[in-house]
C-alpha cells in the first residue's frame, strides 16, 4: 500500500505491507520535486508520475 504522511511540515511517500491487521512500514522517502530530480540524476531511475 502506498500513502503520504506528513511528519513535522515535511511529506513522505510511505510503501506499506500489510501483515494481518496491521500496517508495517517497508520504506519511506521524501515527496518533494528535488528528491524525484535528485534520484533521476544520479540512478537514471525509472520512475514516473501518475495523475
């Protein structure tokens, strides 16, 4: 599952996994332009948008 929290004026993109009923974090990074640039830049990630 995939969600965004807000933690101290600052959002994350969160990757849950759902174990019985409850919720683990499995990752968590920033939600910001800079951070998408940033990981173009130096992994030539492939990522996109989606809207």
């Amino acid at each position: 599952m995939l969600t965004v929290i807000e933690v101290e004026h600052q959002h994350r993109v969160v990757v849950l996994d759902e174990v019985k009923d409850i919720y683990k974090i499995r990752t968590a990074f920033p939600a910001t332009k800079s951070y998408y640039e940033q990981c173009i830049r130096s992994q030539g990630t492939n990522a996109g948008t989606w809207g």
